[in-house]
C-alpha cells in the first residue's frame, strides 16, 4: 500500500500562500489546507504546532523577498525609507498576506533581516541606544497599519470599487452645507482613500522619520 506522499515545509507554505491569494485570514484554516494538498490536517501539525504559526511563516516569506538583494544605502533615513518602500511592493504583490502579518507579526530570518536593518539605521541617526526600541516600535505599527489599509484597498473588485467611489461622491460632494458646512467647503479637494497612496505612505514615514531626526541630540 503506498503511503501519502510528505509534503516539505515550502511547499506547505507555497500552497497557503496561494490560498490566501483568494481568502482571509479568518477563512483560512489548516483543515483547507490540507484539503488542498491532498493530505490530513495532522500531518501539518508536524510542520506548524498552530493557525498561527503557520500564518506567521507564511508573512515572513514576504519580508524575505522583500531583503532578497537588498543592500542599505544613503544616510539612516534613506534606509529606512528604502526598506520602507521596499516591504509595500513586496506585500503590494501579495495583498493578503499584507494583513496577515499586520495581525499575526512574523518570527523567522525576514523579520530578523527587517528588524536588524531598521535598527541599524536607527542607531546609526545618532539616537542614545535607550531610544533605539521605543522608535523602532513606533515605525513598525506605522508601516504595519499603513501597508495593511493599502493592502485592503487594492483588494476590492472593480464593482466593489465603483461602488465605494459612488458611496464617497454622495458622502462627500452630497453634503448638507448647512449641517457640514466645512465639508462642504473643502468637498471638491477631497480625495477618496484609494488616491495617492504611495505619496501619502511616503508623507507620512517622512513626518515620522523627522520626528526622529528633532529628538536626536
């Protein structure tokens, strides 16, 4: 009788990617997976003890190609800029997974690469050590959240994106004047959320990284 076939770690990984090309974290579940690779859900557990290891090893794939062939250059903010950019087109390409390691965090070689260069650049500003962790932290939930909304963006279906932009133009250039009468000063220069996406992440890392650059002695 010919046994199951084992399936290796990346090839368990390289299918759960592709599941969460098409579905969520909340719809995904080790029991699909397995179904999808022709196997039982206990022979995964031998790979991942849980959903959300599994989920954790998937996100870090991203954060992973996102260092393949990286090589810091320019001063400390030009790094973590680069990195910055460097980490939305990684998850720009995989979407999904964008919020999945905006909830479940990574723990393996990329989010050890990402951490260690963000560090690097941090200490390298000239900020004392005892401040290094405390703006570190403050850039990974900024870059998490922002990468995570853009993600959920460029998710939606064109109806679906038709439709939030109808729902926006009676929202907004629909206003009462006399109930929203700022609202319906400023209405015509209002851009919807999906607009400018890469110069507002950019505008807003830039705030931050000046903030930074203020505090430094």
């Amino acid at each position: 009788m010919t046994g199951r076939r084992r399936w290796s770690t990346e090839e368990i990984l390289d299918t759960a990617a592709e599941l969460l090309r098409t579905s969520d974290a909340e719809s995904f579940s080790v029991r699909k997976l397995a179904a999808a690779l022709g196997t039982d859900s206990s022979s995964l557990y031998r790979h991942f003890r849980n959903k959300t290891e599994l989920l954790r090893a998937v996100a870090d794939r991203i954060l992973l190609a996102a260092m393949d062939g990286h090589h810091p250059e320019g001063d400390w903010k030009q790094r973590i800029t680069a990195l910055a950019l460097r980490m939305r087109e990684a998850f720009g390409e995989q979407p999904q997974l964008a919020t999945v390691w905006g909830r479940y965090g990574s723990s393996s070689i990329g989010s050890r690469l990402v951490m260690e260069e963000l560090l690097q650049a941090l200490r390298a500003s000239g900020l004392p050590d005892e401040e290094v962790p405390v703006r570190y932290h403050r850039i990974v939930i900024l870059l998490a959240a922002l990468i995570a909304s853009e993600a959920g963006i460029s998710t939606i279906t064109p109806k679906e994106h038709e439709q939030a932009m109808e729902q926006f133009r009676v929202a907004v250039l629909g206003a009462d004047p006399e109930r929203f009468p700022t609202l319906a000063h400023f209405a015509r220069d209002i851009r919807p959320l999906a607009a400018d996406r890469r110069a507002a992440f950019e505008e807003i890392l830039a705030a931050q990284l000046a903030d930074i650059d203020a505090q430094i002695p």
